[in-house]
C-alpha cells in the first residue's frame, strides 16, 4: 500500500493529491492512509500535508528502496522482484540462497552497505552504508559452463555505458571485471555459479560501485563518482540504468550471441593493446594483450611471439 | 563408542571380547557396554554374548553405516568423514548444502535410499532402499570452471573400475558419464559445482549404482550388479573401493594432469569408434566418435568429414 500511495504522489508530479482522492482510488479508510503517511515520513519521504489541498512528495529520501528503484523502470525482467535490505553480510550471499531456493531471473538483492562485500578470489569490496551500490541479480541462462565468463564481460559492459549516462564519467574496463578512472578502481563485478556440469543452473552477477564514497573510507587505488564529477550521482538512478542497459545485452548474447558484446568490450576496454603480465597460480604471462577469444579469455602475446589465452587471473601494468 | 566397540570386536576376528577388556581398554562400565551392545544389536549387528568368553561379532548389517566403510579404509582423505542417512531426498542436495557451509574436502554422504535421486539433466535416478549404492562426495579442486569436466570422467574411470575389481563385471563409459553392461545401465556419475568464473568454490561427485537390485525396481534400459553375477554384492566393499580409486586418480589428475585420466577413460570407453548421434538443445551432431578433446569434450567426425567438439548431451547409438 506504501508503494501506491508513493506512486500516486510521484504521478501528481508538482500538485497535490487529496486524502479523499487516495482513499477512494485505493478504498482504504483516511485514517488508515495517514497512518501510511507517518510511516513514509519514517521511511525519509518529505511528504507535505496542506489543509484543503492534500499530500505533495517533496523529496524522496536517498535509499535505494524498491519503489524508487522500480518507478519508471524500463526493464520486462530485470528487477521486477527486489529483494531490499539495510545491511547484509554480503549481497552476494543472499541472491545465491535465493537462487538456491529457485528464485525467478531477474531478481534483484541489493543493500545499503554490505559488512563483507566479496570481491574476486575471495577479496573484500569495501561498502560503506548509503554510499554506493551494491547489488547482485539472479539470471538463469541457458549457457554451457565455458560460456559463463561472457556474462562477467556483458555486466562489465552495461555498467561502463550506464555510469557514463548517469554520470558523464567515461570509465574503462579491465579485464576481466574491473572498471577504472585513470587506473583506479571505480567498480568491480563477481559473478558466482551453479552448475551441473553440462547445464548452468543459475548465475548470480554482482556489481559494486563507488558512488558517492569519499576516498577516505576506499582502499589507496579506489575512486567514486563523486571524487570525479564533484557531485552527488543518484546511485537510484544509476541501478535503473544497470538494470536496462543489462537486460538489453543480455538480450543481445541470447538472441544474436557473443560478438556484439566482445566489439564493445573492446571499445570500453583499457586493458587491450597494453603491455601488461597477467599473475595467477597457474602460471604468469607477460605480454601485450592483444584480443579476446570466443570464451572471453584474454589473448596475450609474448616475447617469443607465442600467443596464450588466459581465463583467470590479475592484470598488472608493465 | 558404538564405532569403537565394533573396531574391537572386529580386530578380534574369529575370537571372543570379554567385557572386561572393552571396559579396560576405553575406560566404560561393563553395564554401559550391555547397553551399546544391545543398540549395536538394534542397528542389525549380530553379537553373541558367552559367559565366561564374552562378545562376538558374527555378521555385520548389510548396511552403508560409516563404521562399516571405514573400517579398513586405505584413503587419506576421501571418506575420512560420512554422513549416513537413512533416507535422504538426494544426497547430491545435502552434498551441496555441507558444500556451501564449508564441508571439508572428501565429505562423503551416503544414505541407504532416495526419494528423489538426481540424474543429468534433471532427471531422476531409481533409488530403491538397500538395494543400490547412492553416494555424493565433496571435492574442493584447483580446477578452472572450464576444467570440471574433468572430474566426471575420472570418477567414471575409477567407478569403473571399481565395479570390475569387486564383481568381476566389465562395465564400460558411455561418454560422457554413464556406466553400461552390454547396452544397459548400471551407474551414472553426476558432476555439480559451485563456482564463480576465475575459481571453482566446491564440486560434488554424485555416483549412483543399481548393485543388488531386482529388475523390476528399475528402469527398462537398466541392468544390476546383482542381474549380471547371480550374486550379492556387498556395498560396502563397493563403496570403500571407489573411495580408494577416485582417491588415487584425483590426485594423479593433480600431480600428472589430465592426461593418465584420459587414456584410461578411453580403454573403458563403449562410445568411441562409434557411429553415434549426440543429441543436445544447442544442436546435434551426428558422425563417428573419435576421440575426447583435452576438455573431455567428445570429438566427432561428421559425413562431410568436419571435426566437431560436444561438451554436453545424450548419446544415441546410430
């Protein structure tokens, strides 16, 4: 009932709405939609009440709750069931227990600040509380387990484009899952898995991203949206342009497959044409980083001329 | 103490326990073992009590219980711990679930029947009670996402081979998991995995063998240990040569890589050198099977002579 009162508040844009006209929409007493009133205010709503006139939304309060988030969303799936929380040990988490339990793709779990974001390989991801987004969303593809890491460059690709529509910020992409400003890390993507071995059962992608965080509580080699602009970025509006600019290229891999989204992963990308060393456990490659291959593997060529695909791993500038 | 009495009465083989020397070796009242020894008695083993001589142990219960298989077991680490289970919806779930609060690696569970037995592809697995072996094992591999394959065609090597060292009977591997005497199936091997896209979380190996059960539990195309030698089978025996198998070629796979795996895999292979049809959503080829790519992925020569790889699907026979 919140969420329409907030959406019939939204809809009247600059006017009021009398009690009345909610009461008899909805058909719920007038007292009854006070007491939703009070309890919005509760929520961070700047909700005004004006004698003969009615209610007026001011101000929305700057959270990400799921009625901001889905109000005006353009998405057919994605985030068409939100799964909010204040704090949560780790986003990640919750969306994989959700999908554990068969949740529909598409749901989204996000949260205020996370008291272990995970980043890769068992990495933390610093998440301080109202400051950025953190949110993690179930996809069930139909993809073999090779082709899951298509995906982690798909996200890496609709988040870039939607920080630079939001916020004119033009990020870039390391591979495989990191996106920086001038070499400091602005977001990063993780993306977990369930699998048979011949059939991915659910895929969770989560996506952090420092918004309006001041450096002061990120790691030495992190930047926000805010450090870079000099303003305060809507972190609402910033998940609304995820979400869609996601759905949209996931769209695109399953109806026309993996070449769209390597072209524009290269475009976005700063990691191709460097000379660069990738280090993993498995053996380090020195070289320059010359392309993707059709799995999303990185192609480096070294010093002998030998080209090597690396699937894993961290990139370090040479 | 159930599990130490039952060590004692073992070791003690053709001869008597006196009471008395249970209580002095493990420092328990000679009326606390009358009481174990009844429980003992209540889970199906059968000891004699002689005044005077004391306790034998005649005939254990043909049951999977964890005393049982780890007596005498020569692994390190592959069933070190067991959950037993009566009966369990599938032990590929409760696998997942220990998986994902942490279970160390080689957790075995084992349970006596399934409700809900897992096949590939999200079909089911007859599992009727005390007649079969239903067991899932937890592994935790340094293995790339892209990698995992591996490990289902080393467990159906080692069960494989298992199944010939305890019955005498030479079953053979339809790629990529199934386990068949002359056409009909004996054991399936199912491979589920946790991950995320640059490191494999957990896997577990789920193997399931029709061992004493009568045709008529089971499914058309379906054949038993039991069909096969006209004889019992002990499950025990079974499963403690499995555990020592898999054992022994998971860590060849990690020391020599994957190579031994896949030449074994072939001389137990009913599928290559085959003119086959492999039937798959993504598409289905059909042609001669020639050979396993360095994936496990099936290589088949289609008529117009082009090489193709399958990393998943059901194999008919042309």
């Amino acid at each position: 009932m919140k969420e329409k009162i907030i959406y019939f508040l939204k809809e009247a844009r600059e006017g009021y709405v009398s009690g009345e006209e909610i009461s008899r929409r909805y058909a719920v007493s007038r007292a009854a939609i006070w007491k939703y009133i009070q309890e919005l205010r509760g929520d961070g709503f700047d909700i005004i009440a004006v004698p003969h006139l009615g209610y007026k939304l001011v101000a929305s309060p700057d959270k990400l709750l799921p009625t901001e988030i889905q109000y005006g969303l353009k998405t057919q799936y994605l985030g068409k069931k939100i799964i909010y929380e204040n704090m949560v040990n780790s986003t990640m988490d919750v969306a994989f227990r959700l999908g554990m339990e068969g949740a529909v793709q598409g749901t989204l779990v996000c949260a205020e600040g996370q008291t272990n974001g995970k980043g890769r390989l068992g990495r933390t991801w610093s998440s301080p509380k109202w400051k950025g987004v953190y949110m993690s969303i179930v996809l069930r593809p139909s993809l073999a387990l090779t082709q899951v890491t298509q995906l982690t460059l798909l996200a890496a690709v609709a988040v870039c484009e939607a920080i630079q529509r939001v916020s004119g910020v033009a990020a870039r992409i390391k591979w495989p899952n990191d996106i920086l400003v001038m070499n400091r890390k602005l977001a990063g993507i993780l993306t977990e898995l369930s699998a048979e071995t011949d059939q991915v059962r659910f895929v969770v992608i989560g996506i952090g991203i420092n918004v309006n965080t001041p450096l002061r509580l990120l790691p030495l080699t992190a930047t926000s949206l805010k450090e870079e602009t000099q303003r305060k970025i809507s972190r609402v509006e910033l998940v609304q342009e995820i979400l869609c600019l996601l759905e949209q290229w996931y769209e695109r891999l399953q109806k026309e497959g993996f070449d769209g989204v390597v072209q524009r992963w290269k475009e976005l990308s700063s990691t191709l044409g460097r000379r660069i060393r990738v280090v993993d456990p498995s053996g380090d490659v020195e070289g320059e980083a010359i392309d993707l291959d059709g799995m999303g593997g990185l192609l480096i060529r070294n010093d002998t001329g030998l080209v090597i695909s690396k699937t894993a791993g961290d990139v370090i500038d040479e």
